[in-house]
C-alpha cells in the first residue's frame, strides 16, 4: 500500500492544532496532569507544575506562552 494514504492528518486551526490531533493531545496532556481547569466550566486550561517540567523536557519553550 502507499505510504502517503497512510499518512495522518495534523490540522492547523489559525494558530493552534486542531481536529482529531488536537483533541488527543489535550486528552492526553489532562490524563497526564500536565494542563487543568481550576473549575470544570473555566474555559482554559493552565498547565500544573508537572506539566511546566513535562513540557520542558520535550523541548517546548513555555516562555512564549503569556501569563493571563
């Protein structure tokens, strides 16, 4: 089979991941304790201090991220 049907897609919606990659991601990274809510219907999330590590591991600058 051709390699390029197997491909997956990884959907940019303006400035972010979108579609079913963005929804893993965010699934993942809240199982994980990496992002939270402080109250189930806050429409963000921040990340936790485990995640702030987690991320810096994996080589992601959270410098660019404004603090709200």
């Amino acid at each position: 089979m051709n390699q390029l049907n197997n491909r997956k897609p990884a959907k940019k919606c303006y400035e972010h991941i979108g579609g079913k990659l963005g929804q893993l991601l965010l699934e993942q990274f809240i199982d994980k304790g990496w992002i939270t809510k402080d109250n189930p219907t806050d429409r963000h999330y921040y990340i936790t201090e485990k995640g702030e590590k987690e991320f810096t591991k994996l080589g992601v600058d959270l410098s660019k991220i404004k603090s709200d």
